[in-house]
C-alpha cells in the first residue's frame, strides 16, 4: 500500500502478519526485556521489514537499535520510518543522498477512542473533521488526523531532534487529492510538510517523504 503513495526512491516493504522467519539479532533482543508476546511480534516483525527493505538499497542486514525517544537507529547514510498496527507492519527507507526525512504511520481505520480526538487536534482541525464528516462518511477523518500527525512526528524528529506535540502542527486535509498540509506552529528546520493518505485493508495510512533535491513532499 505504501508504495502507491511514497517517492519512487523509497524503498517500502510490507507485512499483514508474522512470518516464521522474521528474527531478531541479539542486541535488538536485548531491547526486549519481558515484553508481553505481542510486543515482541510487532517489534520482531517491522524489523524483519525494514531488513527487506534495506537489502531493495544493497544494504547488508543489521541490528537496528533505538536511539534519542525510541527514533530507530538506521545505518550510516540511510534515512528510514517503521510503524505498526494489529495485522500489518511496514517500514520505508532511502538513501540519505536522495531524500531528507520519512514518516510513516499505519492506524486501523475506526473511529478513535472517546476523548483522544480533543487531545490530538486544535480547535479548527476539529471544524473541518466536522465538515468532512457529514460530507464524505465513508472516512474516519480523526483516525486520519491522528495518523497523519504520527508521520509528521516521524519526519520532523531526525531534522530537528526535538519533542513536537499534537498541538504544535496545524493540518489539513483535500479529500479528492489524497494529500494533507501539516502547517509546523514551532520554530525549526522546516515550517511543513505534505504529505499523502490511502484507506484501504481495514487501514489508513499516512506518509511524508522530503526529497533531497527539493520537490514536492510526498
């Protein structure tokens, strides 16, 4: 799915479940602790991705740790994103000689549980979720709006190396584009990002990719 809405650069692999082969290396497994068995599947499996997605770039496998707020720790040159979600994991990487930041994220496409809506989004993003909900139903717009805050978190953390909370972007959504403008309300190295969305299998997903060479945000 995520291939249909990313650079042509970024290489993406994909899972829906939690192959036998997807194996931890020993310094990853450290990292585990004693971790409930779900955990353990979602955290071992989106691994397993991004290895097969890495060796698309000519990549050897390698342990992929987390660093600085759990950020993934991906090899010298690379610039990558990880999510997950019950029944599907993914993980989009790049060189980082083509594309500057990625962010990805994956929710089930339900509506989001009582009272997180208020806490994620600012009171105009509430007025056009309200909008669109009446004109185009077939949508979980605040699913949507949460995802796509997930990705820009995602893409803003490696380039400025700071917090950025749900109140700190501003978003909004073209339903017929498949797109959405996240408008950054802090001082930092960039002002926004755009990025694209697709519901489809039961998910929604969201993505932002820079491009080095400047371009369009997809």
């Amino acid at each position: 799915m995520l291939e249909k809405i990313l650079l042509p650069d970024i290489a993406v692999a994909e899972a829906f479940g939690d192959p036998p082969e997807a194996v931890l290396f020993a310094e990853e497994e450290a990292l585990l602790g004693r971790s409930v068995e779900k955990r353990r599947r979602e955290f071992t499996t989106v691994r397993h991705c991004a290895r097969r997605a890495l060796a698309e770039l000519g990549r050897p496998a390698t342990p992929l740790l987390r660093g600085e707020r759990g950020a993934p720790i991906w090899p010298g040159g690379i610039v990558g994103s990880m999510t997950h979600c019950d029944g599907y994991r993914a993980a989009a990487v790049a060189e980082d000689t083509a594309v500057q930041t990625i962010g990805i994220d994956a929710e089930p496409h339900a509506p989001l549980p009582e009272g997180v809506l208020d806490a994620v989004s600012l009171p105009e993003e509430r007025d056009w979720l309200s909008t669109l909900s009446r004109s185009e139903p077939g949508v979980h717009w605040d699913r949507l709006l949460f995802s796509a805050k997930e990705s820009v978190y995602k893409a803003w953390f490696p380039l400025a190396r700071r917090w950025l909370g749900f109140e700190e972007a501003r978003l909004t959504v073209d339903p017929s584009a498949g797109s959405f403008q996240a408008d950054l309300l802090v001082p930092g190295p960039v002002e926004g990002f755009s990025g694209r969305w697709l519901v489809a299998e039961g998910l929604v997903v969201t993505t932002i990719a820079v491009p080095r060479s400047g371009g369009q945000n997809l």
